[in-house]
C-alpha cells in the first residue's frame, strides 16, 4: 500500500502531493503492470513448458490449430500478478469499490485456474463443469454488487446510453441484472479467446476506454458537465484500468501471433470479470454490448449455432465461435485478428461519443 504511506509523508514533504493525483497514479500503475508482465514473461513461460502445462486443441477445431498444440498456457496469471502488484503500489485500498474489482478479477481468475488446471491434468479442452462454474461467477459477482448496494458504495439504477436522465430503479432486482452483466462479459471473453492475440487487444481497448469512465463519473464536475451518473469514488479504479491495459500490452508481446504463450480460462475469464464489474460500477452496463460487440458477436454466434442445430439440425456457421467460421471459409488467422482488433477500435470510439452526446 505504498500510496498510502506516500500520502502520509506528503505533509512533511510537500513534492510527494503529487501521488495524491489519479492521473499520475494511473501512468505509475501502467508502467508497472506493463514491466511486471513484460520482464517475467521469459521466466513464465520456461516454467509452464517444463511443467508440461500446455494447451489442449480441440479435435473438431481448424486444422491449423493443430500446430499450436504443446503451446503454454495459463499465461492470465502474469496479467493477474501485475494487476495484483500495480494495485498494492498504487491503487487507495481503503476503497471499497477497488476491492469489488479485485474480489471480482481474481475470483474469476481463480474459476478459470481450477478450469485450466483440469484440462492440463486430464489433456482435453473440457475442463471444469459449466454449471459449477456458472454457479461459482454468479455467487461472486452477485455477492459483491450485493454488499455494495447494502452498503450505500453504488446506485441501484439503470441508465440508457445516448440519453439524458433516462434511467430505471431496479431495486434488489439489480444484482441480478448487474451478475448477468458480469457474468455474460466474463464468458463473453473466454469465448473470443481462440486465436492468437485476438481476446487481448479488445480487452485492452475496452479496458482503457473505462479508464476514461471510471475517471470522469468519479469527478463531480466532469460528470455534471457531461450529464453522466456521478458515482463516488470510481475514479480509483482507474489506476486498475491501466494496469489492466498495460499487463495486456506485456502479455500481447508474447501472445502476438505465433503465440508463444495462451492466456487460458485464468486470463479470459478474469480480464472478462474486470470488464464487467468495472461496466457496472461506472453505470455502463448497456454500453458495455457496443464497446464488447466484437465479445457479444462471439457469444451471440455460439448461441445461435447451438440453438439452430438442436431446433432444425442445421449449422447457421462452418463452426463457432465466428472467428473460426471466417478461418474454415480461408480467411488467414492474422487477417481476422486485425480487423477485429480494428472493429474494437471504431466500437470504443463511439461508445465515447456517448459522454457527450448524453
């Protein structure tokens, strides 16, 4: 908690004021995370491939995911530890909506560690149950955003993107809502992580487009400025933002395509947390489907590739998720990476749109 203790000196010595900012603890969080992941990825990944801890392919999945086979996984774990890090150095802990985020990101992250561990130790790509793990993500965000509606730490209200003062009080019926909206992102993610660099670089685009959220709905004259929801207190969570950013960027300079390493369920399922959690927080749940369409395309396409063979028996894709339809029609694998990289860039410039033109 060395920005605590930062703090309590700036009174003796007035040049320490400065760590009092957001802004410049944010930068400090970013280069952190990003040097944390960066310099122990080498490390990282001769452990993983001495333990023989390496990606399982499925066996009805493109052929040319066989080569990846024998790649380490499990690489979410050097985004966690220098969200973990950044956070202890940088971030106020004494406030309770950075602790939602981190009980929420790790807690996930933990969901997708168990997952891992039983589909590196089993060798195939099931891994844990999917109502025991449903179960344990719904217990966790509903928990959390449970104690902080009790607790007076965020409103209960849904407010409609693009519109001035147009929200709905949801009550209790909100922990619902706001587990869905966790939950959803959360697997959302986890579905997109299926080529090289293709789940991280949406993340980090989402995740910094929050970093201006969070920063202007704790500022109450920013967020009166801009006709947003004022929530006291969010303006902590972007030091997290960036550090989320900046340990995806370390984990994108191993993951790039030939990837040297996956992230895993520890990774997509916690980084989809983060988003989700941190979404709702700053009041952003219905905005959160434009800035994660390219997650909520992935999932809609699974959703609706299932639901079409269980009522006609037919396949609406050659596969799904989508990206693997476009890889079986021959699309190649980095073309698809990039132009979904590109198709998250446009979604987080109009979701930013929304600040003023609400």
């Amino acid at each position: 908690m060395l920005y605590r203790l930062l703090v309590d000196f700036s009174e003796s010595f007035s040049v320490l004021n400065v760590f009092r900012y957001i802004t410049f603890r944010s930068f400090l969080s970013f280069f952190t995370a990003f040097f944390v992941c960066w310099v122990l990825g080498p490390y990282f990944i001769r452990r993983m491939t001495q333990n023989q801890i390496k990606q399982s392919i499925r066996d009805d999945g493109p052929e040319s995911h066989k080569k990846k086979q024998g790649t380490p996984t499990m690489g979410g774990t050097l985004i966690l530890l220098s969200l973990v890090v950044s956070a202890l150095f940088w971030a106020d802990l004494l406030s309770p909506l950075v602790w939602a985020v981190l009980i929420v990101t790790l807690g996930f992250g933990l969901i997708g560690y168990v997952d891992d561990y039983l589909k590196v130790s089993k060798k195939n790509h099931r891994g844990l149950s999917g109502r025991i793990r449903l179960l344990g993500e719904f217990l966790i965000s509903g928990l959390v955003i449970f104690w902080l509606i009790q607790a007076g730490h965020i409103p209960s209200v849904l407010h409609l993107p693009f519109f001035k003062e147009v929200s709905f009080e949801l009550g209790w019926f909100y922990v619902v809502f706001g587990s869905l909206v966790v939950v959803g992102c959360a697997n959302a993610v986890n579905l997109t992580d299926g080529l090289d660099g293709l789940a991280i670089v949406p993340v980090i685009i989402a995740a910094g487009t929050f970093m201006v959220f969070s920063y202007v709905a704790g500022h109450a004259l920013i967020a009166n400025y801009l006709a947003i929801p004022f929530v006291a207190g969010t303006g902590e969570i972007t030091p997290l933002a960036g550090a989320i950013v900046a340990a995806g960027l370390g984990f994108l300079w191993y993951n790039s395509y030939p990837a040297q390493v996956f992230m895993g369920d520890v990774g997509s399922l916690a980084l989809g947390g983060f988003l989700g959690i941190t979404a709702v927080l700053t009041q952003n749940e219905l905005l959160l489907v434009v800035l994660g369409g390219v997650f909520v395309v992935e999932a809609l396409s699974v959703i609706t590739q299932v639901a079409s063979f269980k009522l006609t028996g037919k396949r609406v894709f050659k596969m799904a998720p989508i990206h693997h339809h476009f890889e079986l029609k021959g699309m190649d694998e980095t073309k698809i990476i990039v132009r979904f990289w590109i198709i998250s860039i446009l979604l987080a410039v109009l979701s930013l749109t929304t600040l003023k033109l609400r």
